[in-house]
C-alpha cells in the first residue's frame, strides 16, 4: 500500500495514511501549454532540484551527493539520506532559483518521485513539494523514479528517440529491458531475477576494499586490466528469455578472489585491475546480448539506455556498435543525467502536467512501484499508488 500522508500536516495534525488514486486528469483544454516546472528527486542518497523551462527548453540543475555521509557505514543508511534531503532541498532550491534569475513565483508546476525508493526519502521530498505546492497554489505531481531515467535521454542534444523503442533501464536495484510504445505505456520484457548489475558493481568493489560507491572505481580500475587473465561466466546468455542473473556472476569472482589472495596473500594491484576488467567485461556482455535480443524480438531499431550504468564507458561502446550492426541506433543520457537527478523529474513532470494529469493534495510516495502499472498521461483512468 502506499503512503499517503494528509495535507492537515502542514496544520501540525497528526499524518495519517491511506489508499487513494494517483494521477487525474484536468479538461482537455488544460493540455498542451508552457510551463517552467520544478523536479525534486529524493529517492535515495543523492538530492537533486532542477527547473525545466519548456519555453526555452533551458533546464537549470543542483545536485548534493551524500556519499561522504555514508561512507563510512559502506552503504546507504536510510534515515541519515531522510534527514539530509530535508536539510539540503530548500537552500538548493534557492540556489537554483537565484541561477535562474527568478523566485517562487515564477514556478508553474511541482514534480518529485514518488517511488520507487527509500520510502523516508521520498516522503522527505514529496512532503517538501506538496508543501511548496501548497503554499504557491500550484499543481504538484509525483513522478516513477523509473520513468525520469527512461526519457531522460530525450534531454540530450542531438538525436533523441523516437516512440516505440526498447530501453535498458539499469539503475540501483533496477535492470529491466522495457517495451517502450509510447510516453506511459510500457510492457515489461525481463528484468534481474537477483542482483542488479549496478548493485553487482558496488559488491565486487566491496569485495576488493575499493570503498563506497565501489562502481566507479571499478570501471577506472577495468581500463588499465589486462584481458585474457580470468574468464568469469555470462549469466543466463544460453537460457530463452530476456530476464538477467548477476548473482552467480559475483559469487564466481568471490571465489577467484579468495584463490588469487591464498596463492600471493594479498592481492596486487594489477590483479585487482584485472579481476575489474574481467568482471566488467562479462556484465557489458550479458547486457548487450539480452538487448540484442530483445531488438530482434520486438523489431524495433531503437535502443535507449538509462540510469546510472549508462555512464560506464565500455558498455556504451559495446551498445553502439550492436544497435548499428542491427541496423538501428543507441541512444543514452547526457553522462551528468545517468545517475539520479532532478532534471528528468523536472522533464517527466513537465509531460505529464502540460498533458492534463494531476493529483489531490495528499503527499504520496510508494516504495516498490512497477513502472507497467503507468499508463499514458491523457488516459482518464486513474493510475494508482
């Protein structure tokens, strides 16, 4: 069920938490008109304000990263990342405001994930945007966390995809190959049956004491591996289906790992390097052979990336050149919009709001969220929590 928390907070009452409809619609001459809209994405450790101004198409971005905060625990502790989105969102909002020479008062709309998440998180966020909604008299809605990666390549400059297309959308405990017809109607092909690949990168990195987010540093440390050293196993490549498995995957590198360390001890550097590469390697494989497949199934030419695992280098490369080899084309996010940011959920929001959709007053938010459950934004069936 999802958390929705009554607008009688911003009286000081007690919340209280119901179930209630999520995204209506306006009359149809609501659609289709300009508007500056602001995106709060608080979904995990990262706060992200942006403001999309569809007149110009200029969107003006802040972001604070909590990853010194949680560091030292070697992952996200959820009610640290809660209480630092309430300390940081307004002063960025502020900032952003002052970049973007204007105050609240030029804002037309609110959007803010909603889910999927840490749901302190984003109740942190929505209850800011709700509240903000509030006090401007302004429609607010809350955006899939999902849906901003996905259409975030439709910010980068020059080509951008075209409806339908397939999308791998892999970003923190998320790999799915997504059927995209058309904005809000979405099939899902296959998804992780267990460990996401970017949540596989962050365990190796732990493995090798290469601290926290470890994914990074993997991929730096894969560009100087020398190939051919280890051979690790592409997961579920010879099964039917386009479902991933990384579990495997990270145990066999455990185990070469505790082999590589009883023979010299301690691990070399460049044989960490190496173990990066090798690992590295067989993730970008299992991806691109899952996409490969899922473009000749659908027969679709266009492929879009998405989400934090589309800034690594090697697969954006390898992606590439199989979408030209099918005779179509790749299509990515500008590498600052891979991770999480406001400006897709400034964007999301902004489609969605010209379209007509709104919502009540209620500050909602929802943990697990299929991204199939959307539908298009001028269906007037209501789309639920």
């Amino acid at each position: 069920m999802p958390y929705l928390i009554e607008s009688s907070i911003l009286a000081g009452h007690i919340p209280t938490l119901k179930g209630d409809g999520f995204y209506r619609q306006t009359p149809a001459n609501a659609k289709n008109y300009l508007m500056k809209v602001i995106g709060i994405e608080t979904s995990c450790d990262e706060t992200g304000i942006a403001l999309y101004d569809s007149v110009s198409g200029a969107m003006f971005q802040r972001l604070h990263s909590q990853i010194k905060l949680h560091a030292p625990f070697g992952g996200v502790v959820p009610e640290l990342a809660s209480r630092n989105h309430i300390q940081r969102t307004l002063p960025l909002l502020d900032e952003l405001l002052s970049e973007a020479g204007g105050g609240k008062g030029q804002i037309d709309g609110i959007a803010y994930t909603a889910g999927p998440g840490l749901i302190g998180a984003l109740l942190a966020g929505a209850a800011i945007a709700r509240s903000l909604a509030w006090a401007l008299n302004r429609p607010a809605i809350g955006i899939h966390h999902m849906e901003g990666h996905l259409l975030a390549p439709l910010l980068a400059a020059g080509d951008k995809p075209e409806f339908p297309f397939i999308a791998l959308l892999a970003s923190g405990g998320h790999t799915q190959l997504i059927q995209a017809d058309r904005h809000g109607c979405y099939q899902m092909l296959g998804q992780t049956v267990d460990d996401a690949a970017g949540e596989a990168f962050d365990k190796i990195a732990k493995m090798l004491g290469l601290g926290y987010p470890g994914g990074p540093e993997v991929s730096r440390l894969a560009e100087t591996g020398q190939p051919g050293r280890f051979k690790f196993p592409r997961p579920m490549v010879n099964r039917k289906g386009l479902d991933f498995s990384f579990s495997g995957l990270k145990t066999f590198v455990r185990n070469t790992i505790a082999s590589q360390t009883e023979k010299a001890q301690t691990l070399d550097r460049q044989t960490i390097a190496d173990i990066c590469l090798e690992f590295e390697t067989a993730v970008v494989d299992s991806l691109t052979i899952k996409c490969r497949r899922a473009l000749r199934q659908c027969n679709t030419p266009r492929l879009v990336i998405a989400g934090g695992v589309s800034a690594n280098r090697r697969l954006r490369q390898k992606l590439t050149e199989m979408a030209l080899q099918e005779g179509g084309a790749a299509y990515f996010p500008p590498p600052d919009l891979c991770t999480d940011n406001g400006a897709m959920i400034a964007y999301a929001g902004y489609l969605r709001l010209a379209s007509g959709a709104r919502q009540g007053n209620e500050i909602s938010a929802r943990a697990r969220w299929p991204l199939t459950e959307l539908r298009p934004p001028r269906q007037p069936e209501t789309e639920h929590l």
